[in-house]
C-alpha cells in the first residue's frame, strides 16, 4: 500500500511543475469558460496576455489514466471551474480511476470543495448507503443531468427502504429541492418506486418512457412478480402504443405472443 500511495504522489509532485505561458482570452479552452477566473478575465480585452504556468491549462478535459485524472483535477482547482466536465465522471465511474485513487486525489485538492467532491464520490464508491447520500446523489443527477440514465445502485437504495423513510419522504415532498436543475424525471422515478410494490411500479411504468428505470424493475422483477403484470403489463403497453416498453417486458421474461396478437 505504501508503495502505491507513493506513486500517486509521484504523480501529483510531477505533474506539478510547468512552464510559464504567454496567451490571450482567446486561446483559453471552451471547458473553462464557466470558471471564475474566466469570468475575471473577461473583463478584461480579448487580446490582452496574461501568463499562467503550463501546468494549469489543458487543451481538453479528456482522460486516459489516473496522470490525465490529475492533471485535469489541478486545472478545475486553479480555474474554480463550475461544471464538472462529464470525462472526470466517466473516468471514476467505469473504474479508470480506483475508488482508492479517487480519494488519495480529493485529500491533495480540498479547494474544489466538498460539494463537488461528494458529488463526484458517489460514483467512486457506487453505492448509496443513507439519505445523506441520497442527496449527494440527486445533486450528481442534477449536475450532469442523468434523469434519464441513473444509476442503478440509486434505484437499489429506493427498492431497499434501508433509510430513515420520514426524512426521505420530505425530500420527494420538497419543491423545488434545493433549487436544483435537471430533476423532474428524477423525481417522478422516486415517487413511484418509494410507493409501490415492484408490481405494480412496473405497470405503471408502462404508461412512461422511463427506459431505465423499466429496464431494472423488470431485470430485478421475481417470478411472482412477473405473473402479477404478466397479461395486465402488455394490455397496458398495448392501449397506450408504448411497444418500446412491450420489448422491454419481452427481453426480461415477460413474454407474449407478438405475431397472433397484431398490436402495432
């Protein structure tokens, strides 16, 4: 373990030093934009210079390795950048950067802020243990808008009810959650897996394109469930043309006979 957490530092010791620059507002890249220290430099003309160390500026936010990682988590810290960019989420989330990593790099970059850090931790860990984290999630949902692609270890904790049911009902119930964008399919996902049984959320999704969250009630849906939808499920995705979410019934077991019964 020393060993390994001497390379990171390595790294983050190494990628630490760079040459001066000399460039304008104009050549500072699209993904910075929203960042206060663009927003400073806008004041100012588009042509005139400013120097700023090699180290801080990247051309894009692209990342390759837990080196890329780092060197991308030093520019949204020197920039104040404001929107994390989605390859820092897709690094963490597909495991190019090790939940050990992760957490090595936020402790040598508190400037980021906690928010961001929580927000970007949820995909490190891939759980959801309680509400609080519950709520770090719904910011993640929110920040990179994935209301129609959760995560499915959020789905799991909503299924489970392993939470303190009070407090979570007064965040369904809350307006406007924390004036947060991106969320009302969100929201509509949550209150029908907290208040139905996993039958009947699965027949009233048939009435919705809410493909995955369809996708996992189903792939999770037990033999008992299946035949409490099976005939009612299909009915109901043939009256309202849903054949997208007939399909998805048929993919997880829930089957019926297409050719004889001519739906479409």
């Amino acid at each position: 373990m020393a060993n390994y957490n001497e390379n990171i530092m390595t790294i983050i010791s190494n990628t630490n030093v760079g040459e001066l620059m000399t460039i304008t507002i104009d050549d500072v890249p699209q993904w910075l934009h929203d960042s206060d220290f663009f927003e400073n430099l806008s004041e100012n003309s588009r042509s005139d210079e400013f120097q700023i160390g090699s180290q801080y500026i990247r051309v894009t936010s692209d990342i390759h390795d837990i080196t890329d990682f780092i060197c991308v988590i030093r520019v949204i810290s020197y920039w104040s950048v404001k929107q994390i960019p989605l390859s820092v989420k897709e690094s963490i989330d597909s495991n190019i950067i090790s939940c050990d990593q992760f957490y090595m790099v936020q402790y040598e970059f508190p400037s980021i802020g906690e928010t961001y850090w929580n927000i970007m931790g949820i995909f490190a860990r891939k759980l959801v243990d309680d509400v609080s984290d519950f709520e770090n999630a719904v910011q993640a949902i929110s920040h990179f808008d994935l209301q129609d692609e959760v995560p499915m270890f959020i789905y799991e904790f909503v299924i489970n009810r392993y939470y303190d049911t009070e407090r979570f009902s007064r965040i369904l119930q809350e307006p406007n959650y924390r004036g947060l964008k991106n969320l009302g399919r969100f929201w509509d996902k949550m209150k029908i897996i907290n208040s139905n049984s996993i039958s009947d959320a699965i027949l009233i999704l048939c009435e919705f394109d809410y493909d995955d969250l369809f996708v996992f009630l189903c792939s999770i849906a037990s033999d008992f469930n299946i035949r409490c939808v099976y005939r009612e499920a299909h009915e109901k995705c043939v009256q309202l043309g849903r054949q997208r979410n007939a399909e998805i019934l048929n993919m997880n077991g829930i089957t019926i006979d297409f050719e004889n019964a001519r739906l479409w």
